[in-house]
C-alpha cells in the first residue's frame, strides 16, 4: 500500500532563498508537515526574484519559489517580539526538525543556535547551513553558492572553457540545489539515528565542502600530489573523442567514446570517415590522444556536414554515448524529462506552467505529495498557531504587539 514516508514529521523552517528552503521541499515532498516562518516585514527575499530580472528571467509567476517553497504552510511571526517567541517555542516544542541557514551570528542574535533549540527539545534534528562549514576562521562569514561552492573551491576557474578565459560564472542557485540534497540526506541520517537513540543531533552541510565534493576527483588528485591544469580549448582537447563539435546547423554534439573501444571503426564509418578506422595514427585510445591535433580537425570537418538532428538519430541507432547540447527551452517538450520522472504535473492555474521541477528522489511504492503552489506571506499564520493552542484573545494580543500581522 502507498505511503507518505514522513507523515507526521513536524518540521519548522526558519531559511530564506534557495538552499535551506529546498531541503524542506524534498521533506514535504515526502509527506512532512512542514510550516515556513517568515519576519511580517522582512519575508524571505527570494519571493520577489522572478520579478527583479539581473541574472533571473522576469516572470509573472514565481517559478524559483514554487521550486523550493511549494508543500508548505507558511507563518508570519516576528520572534524578536517576546509573544512571536513564546510561538516559536511552542512550535519548536512539536517539531522534529529545525532547518535553517541563518549565518552564525544572526542565530546567536536571534537565540536561535543549536544549543537554545535543543534545550527546548532533545529530540529534534537541527539541520543548518553555512556558507563556509559551523566552525573555522570563517565559519561566521555569509556566502551563496556562487561564492562559497564555485568561486572558493576551484570549480569556478576549472569549468571555464580555456587557460586564458575568464572565470566561469555559475548560474542562479546552481549550487544551491544540489547542497540541499546534502542536508536532506543530513536530516534522515539524523532522524534515522534518534531512532536508534532517541536522543536528536545537530547535522549540517555547507556551500564550500559541497563544492570540494562535487570536484572531488581533481581535489583528491592535488592532494595527492598530481598538478591540477585547466583544460585546453575545446580545439585542443587532449582526448579528441571526448570533446565538443559543432553540427552543420551550428548546434553542437558532445561525443564520449571511452568504452567499447573495439567499435572505433564502427564509429568512423558513421562519421563517413571509414579510413580513420584502421590508420595507425587513431587505432588506439592511446594513438588517439597522442595524435588529438591531428584527428581534431578531421571530427571537426565530419560533424560538420550533418545537422543536429541527424547527428542525434545516427548515433542513437547505433548506441554509441553522446550528449546532444539542447537548449533550456527543449525540456518543456523532452518525453523523457516527463516520463523519467524529472518534471511533475502542478493542476494549479495559479503556477504559470503545466509542471514543476521535481525532487530528484524516488522511493518506489511510497507516495510523494502532489505539489500545490507556496504559501502566501502569512497565508497559514492563523491555522497553525490555533493548532498549538491559540484561541481568538491570544491571537488579538499578538497581533497588538506585533508578533503577526
């Protein structure tokens, strides 16, 4: 029978922007009740990104934060104000999990560190974020993840394109996602060991080290000793056929031949190339790299007399590894994103589109929720809080002092 795995977690979220808020996306998603706090006069900034254009696509729906907010009940409390505290503990009292990516310091202001929330409630899993990792020199320093994950960790200069061009830049909360996921896993490892303990844990990720993870192979080599270099220009390459080429249409194929290396001739009569197959310049994935300057030109020429499309349906049918470089725009139309599970349905007119991003985790014979739009700022203040016990008078002596709108 299907399930909601997390039915019945409670978890509170105090996070803004991308990382933090996306790891509670993946727990509601899963079945966690989830309740989203927010200043009354200070919400989470990221409300407004789809509005603000810069690097973000203007929109009159807020795509990033259906991504990451949707499934959720949302509150606005100011815990600064004794009665939005006294809330706060209430609902920290009930909670499971505590989520939150605050920089240091602003959890110290706010009494809002591990220790205060723990000795409200042992059992909970207090799940942070930082930009640079909980302790250190920089531990208090604030950060996003172009900052702390691409720029710090290397990844920002190795991704670009040549020795002499500028560093790469990531894109919006590119980073951040991915990070998410890593505090999720964070979460169950936590919950998983109170069950075992029943006592809660601090678990934590930060940007930074999820940057030196995702460059994990190129880190471990410089630690080990090997010198780490920029790759060259595509026009350089040092294995020619694991390399960029443009189609006669201007698009471009990216060819991967790294297994199967007996099928080489195979793949050069595809490419209408047949003598390449057994010149002793090429007959070898060694030959081939030593002679990359001089097979280059000729995979260059060889792409280049077909279109994209061609090319895509060439090597398909004949199973060799390629990745065809689409556009963003192609994934509302790619059968496989839908059928692969990587996008979702949303029966709400109020999203804009016919489907959302999904969490990347399935769990076959459980029920994941069906995703509903975020909440307003505020839009469940009053639900949740009579659920913790607040009648009409305490609600009117909040709102009096300022703790709700």
């Amino acid at each position: 029978m299907s399930e909601a795995i997390l039915g019945g977690i409670k978890v509170v979220e105090l996070a803004t922007f991308i990382a933090g808020p996306a790891t509670s996306v993946i727990l509601a998603d899963f079945g966690a009740d989830v309740i989203k706090i927010e200043p009354p006069l200070r919400p989470d900034p990221f409300r407004g990104v789809h509005t603000r254009g810069s690097d973000s696509p203007k929109s009159e729906y807020p795509y990033g934060y259906i991504v990451d907010n949707r499934n959720k009940k949302g509150i606005a409390l100011d815990i600064k104000t004794s009665e939005g505290r006294e809330a706060f503990e209430r609902l920290i009292d009930q909670a499971d999990v505590f989520v939150t990516n605050m920089p240091i310091p602003t959890r110290g202001r706010l009494d809002i560190g591990y220790e205060q929330i723990r000795a409200l409630n042992p059992r909970i899993v207090y799940a942070s974020i930082t930009a640079y990792g909980e302790t250190g020199p920089e531990a208090d320093r604030p950060g996003f993840d172009t900052t702390a994950l691409w720029a710090r960790t290397g990844l920002m200069d190795l991704v670009k394109p040549s020795p002499d061009s500028p560093p790469a830049r990531s894109l919006p909360g590119m980073g951040d996602h991915p990070t998410a996921m890593s505090l999720y896993a964070a979460v169950m490892t936590g919950l998983f060991r109170r069950e075992r303990t029943g006592e809660g844990c601090h678990v934590s990720t930060s940007l930074m080290a999820n940057g030196v993870w995702w460059n994990g192979v190129l880190t471990q080599a410089m630690l080990c000793g090997g010198q780490v270099t920029c790759r060259p220009p595509r026009e350089a390459a040092g294995n020619p056929v694991h390399n960029l080429y443009k189609t006669r249409d201007g698009r471009w194929i990216h060819i991967v031949f790294n297994t199967n290396l007996h099928r080489w001739p195979e793949l050069a009569a595809l490419l209408g190339r047949p003598e390449i197959g057994d010149d002793p310049r090429f007959d070898s994935q060694e030959a081939r790299i030593a002679n990359s300057h001089s097979l280059i030109p000729i995979l260059e020429s060889a792409f280049a007399e077909r279109d994209y499309d061609e090319w895509v349906r060439l090597l398909e049918e004949n199973r060799f590894i390629f990745g065809d470089v689409r556009k963003v725009d192609q994934i509302r139309t790619d059968r496989q994103m839908i059928e692969g599970r990587a996008l979702r349905p949303i029966d709400d007119l109020a999203a804009g589109a016919e489907y959302v991003v999904d969490s990347p985790i399935w769990v076959e014979g459980a029920t994941k929720a069906e995703p509903t739009m975020p909440p307003e700022l505020g839009e469940h203040t009053e639900e949740v809080l009579r659920n913790i016990g607040y009648d009409d008078a305490a609600l009117s002596k909040m709102r009096d002092a300022g703790a709700i709108p």
